[in-house]
C-alpha cells in the first residue's frame, strides 16, 4: 500500500500518478481483448452493463462503475470547467462534477427533464448525464467490428469507445471507456 500524501500537491501528483496507471492497464486490456478476439472470434465479458442513451447514440457502460442512477437534478455551473462539464450537484452529501456525453458527442442541447445522471465511483464523484438508461445486459460479446466492417458509430471521435459489443439479442454497441469518463480535470 502506498504511503498517503501529506501536502495537497503530494496528493494531487499521486492522483494524476495513479490515473495515468489506470488509463495504461485499461488500454493493455484492450489490447489483450482484441488480441483474443482475433483467437476466438469473439470475447464473452463477465458482468452486467447498462445501456445508455445520449443524443440519439446508444452504448454500453460497466455497472462495476455504477453507484447509482438518479433523475436529472438543478445542476450548478461552474465557471471555468471545460464545455462537457456541465457543472455540479450535492449528492448524499458530496459535490459530484456531472460530464454532460452529449457534448462529447458534439451536440448541444438542454437536457429533457426525463434525463438521468449515472453516479459513478471513483477518486471523485463523477456523474454522468444521459438522456435515459435502456436496460441492463449480461455478458456480452466483445466482437472485432461487424461482419461488413461497416458498423460507424458517433462515440468512435471520442476517444470513449473502448471496443464494439454483439447483444445476446443481436444488434452491435460501443463499449465506454470508464478511465476516460471519470477522470476531471482538478480545477473542477
């Protein structure tokens, strides 16, 4: 176990320390996904993940991530954060900073009021705003592109999708990356 940071610029350097860490495993394990994709065909992935749906694009969230999903609550602007950074909200007590996808997606719009915030865990409260939450899949297939090689979607400028999924059901979402949605920047 490291040794806990005893200055705010010691706890902030080990922070960006360990989210670099986490944002190289989680691209060695794309990198061993595809590697076994190309073996098997395809990659079964243990666990249950939600459905998201922003602006019109579906894709897949880790429910290992999830704490919780709420209905869009009065968010507070914060001056200054990055244009996807919709501002922030009290939750159970501490601030959650709310990452609005659609604006990763390049569309501007006000949220309906039927829309969700997905309140993940990590270093920093981090909520995601959603335009709703489809339902939840088990397993599914981690696939290396559709048959045609066709398969487009907006999430692919993101830098987010973390690889393509075949449903149980049939039909092809993007995989998010989680270290790329839950990482703010520090003066937010």
């Amino acid at each position: 176990m490291a040794e806990t940071p005893t200055t705010p610029a010691e706890a902030q350097a080990r922070r960006a320390s360990v989210q670099q860490r986490l944002s190289l495993l989680e691209g060695e394990l794309q990198q061993l996904r595809h590697e076994l994709t190309h073996l098997d065909g395809e990659l079964r992935l243990p666990g249950l993940y939600l459905t998201l749906e922003v602006a019109g694009a579906q894709a897949l969230l880790p429910t290992e991530v999830v704490q919780e999903v709420v209905r869009l609550v009065e968010i507070q602007p914060l001056p200054g954060a990055p244009a996807h950074v919709a501002g922030a909200f009290v939750y159970r007590g501490t601030s959650a900073i709310v990452v609005d996808l659609a604006v990763l997606l390049g569309v501007r719009r006000e949220p309906e009021m039927d829309a969700h915030l997905v309140v993940c865990s990590g270093v920093r409260t981090v909520a995601l705003l959603v335009d709703r939450v489809r339902d939840i899949v088990d397993t599914p297939a981690l696939v290396e592109g559709d048959a045609a090689g066709e398969h487009r979607s907006p999430w692919d400028t993101t830098g987010l999708m973390g690889g393509l999924c075949r449903l149980p059901e049939g039909g092809l979402l993007p995989l998010l990356r989680t270290t790329g949605l839950l990482v703010t920047p520090e003066g937010t």
